[in-house]
C-alpha cells in the first residue's frame, strides 16, 4: 500500500528566518481515492477549484521565507473555509444553518467540501459526518496550526509578522485588475503593507484591485491580527499570467510573474523592517 502524502508540505526554514511566512491553500493535487470514487463527474471536472501551479510560482518566487503549501486537492477540503461552512447538501453532519444566514460561498456550493465546480453538481452521494471529521483533524486543522505556528513564531522573532496568502484566479473581464490584494476591507493588514503591495504592482505595469473581486477568507480571518502585529494580505493572480495557453502547466509568463511576486514579498519585508530591527 503507498503511503498516504502529507496534508501540506513546508518548504523553506521551520523556525522563520524572516517576518514574512507565504501560504499556498489551493493548489493542491492529490485527489484521494474516496474523492475519486464519489465524483459523478470526471476528475478533469475538479480542476477550476484548483490554483493550478500557483504553488510552482510560489517556489519559484521563495527566497528564505517559510512557505507552506497544501498538498490536498481543494475538492477534499478547502482550506480557506471555516470548519462550520459546511454544506448539508453533500455532508451528513452538516448542522442547520438557514439559507440567509448561509456565506454566499456556501450558498454557491463553494463551502468547506465544495459541492458544485464550473456549474455542476460533482458527488453521487452525501458524504458522512465522520468523513468529514476525519478531514477536518487529518487535513484542516493541521494545515492552520502550521500556519499559525509559523506566524506566532515570526512575530517572537521579529516583533510582527504577515502572511502572504497566494491565490490564482481566472482573468476578469477585458482591461480589469490581473492581480487582486484582499485584506478583508481593512480588517486583517494595516493599510501601509497593503500600500507597499499595490506600489510593487503598479511598478511592473500590472494592473491592480484592492477587495474586488476577491476580499480573502478564512485564512485571512482566522490569522490575521493587526492589534498583535500579525498582518495577512490575500494575493490573487490572474493565471494567464504564468500558466500557458491551455491554463493548465506553468508558461512563458512564469519567471515574470515570479519576479513580481519576490517584488511584493520583499517590499511588505521592507516596510517591517523597522519593526524587525528593533525587536532584534
């Protein structure tokens, strides 16, 4: 029997050599096999809930930063959900949650355990309470843990600490933002690093938005601290950006794309640097 891969892999020093930590949650591809078995729809069907290869241009941006990336598909289980986002459509031990009070991702079949990707319904069948349990301990929970571990041990390092969460998007509409910076309205990063992102943006004449389409989610809030000096910014990037044609393996535009993303990591380390050199 092969041995079962780990929920997430950690690439770079566990103990953070720098105040910036790097988080990659959705671009997982390993589709276990109860996954498989339960689709009524073909395997290919799951890809738009990827962020296919954005973590190929997370490491390929990475300097001495702590970058954990998840291995699962998001399909299993999505990472940028709270635990109780669950959907009684397609989990048994779902609680009742009344339709207005429902997130409008969960309402769109997008909750915990996804249940619709690109229009369609994808299982034949309700997935039990102790399946979804068993990834929620197995695969949620440590995912967060290592992310929050790594941020906690940043800000003792250095006196504060951000989290850059990296998403891929499909492009929007002709002439609108390339990449998206969310920081939940103002609520998960102070407006100066949020400001020195959109300056890295602006300087490699790619164009921005700041919350719109995408704001973040619970990786945001579940992380996010500012009073605590742990800051998290959401970074959603246009995949026509660095897959190829096809959107489907890393193209032509990757090692551009990578230089601007190590352009906005070095730039939200700079404006912590004073923070970080008085705390050492």
């Amino acid at each position: 029997m092969s041995a079962v891969p780990p929920s997430f892999v950690r690439h770079g020093p566990s103990d953070p050599v720098s105040p910036v930590v790097l988080s990659v949650p959705h671009a997982g591809r390993d589709y276990p096999l109860p996954l498989r078995a339960a689709l009524r729809v073909p395997l290919s069907a799951l890809l738009p809930l990827e962020d296919r290869h954005v973590d190929t241009l997370a490491l390929a941006a990475q300097g001495r930063e702590s970058l954990i990336v998840a291995s699962r598909a998001r399909a299993w289980i999505d990472l940028n959900r709270a635990e109780h986002e669950r959907d009684a459509r397609v989990d048994e031990g779902a609680p009742a949650i009344p339709h207005g009070a429902q997130s409008i991702k969960l309402r769109s079949g997008l909750g915990l355990v996804p249940r619709r990707a690109g229009g369609a319904d994808l299982w034949r069948r309700r997935f039990s309470c102790d399946e979804i349990r068993h990834r929620i301990e197995c695969d949620h929970r440590p995912y967060h843990a290592e992310t929050a571990r790594l941020l906690n041990a940043a800000r003792a390092r250095f006196g504060i600490a951000i989290l850059l969460d990296i998403h891929s998007m499909p492009p929007l509409a002709t002439g609108a933002a390339r990449i998206v910076i969310g920081d939940r309205f103002g609520r998960s990063a102070a407006a100066r690093f949020v400001a020195r992102v959109e300056g890295a943006v602006h300087a490699a004449g790619v164009r921005s938005a700041i919350n719109t389409p995408y704001a973040g989610g619970h990786v945001l809030d579940r992380h996010a601290r500012p009073a605590d000096n742990i800051h998290a910014i959401q970074i959603e990037v246009d995949r026509t950006l660095y897959l190829d044609r096809r959107r489907d393996a890393p193209g032509p535009g990757l090692d551009a794309t990578a230089r601007l993303l190590r352009n906005i990591i070095d730039a939200v380390a700079d404006e912590a640097q004073p923070v970080a050199d008085a705390a050492q």
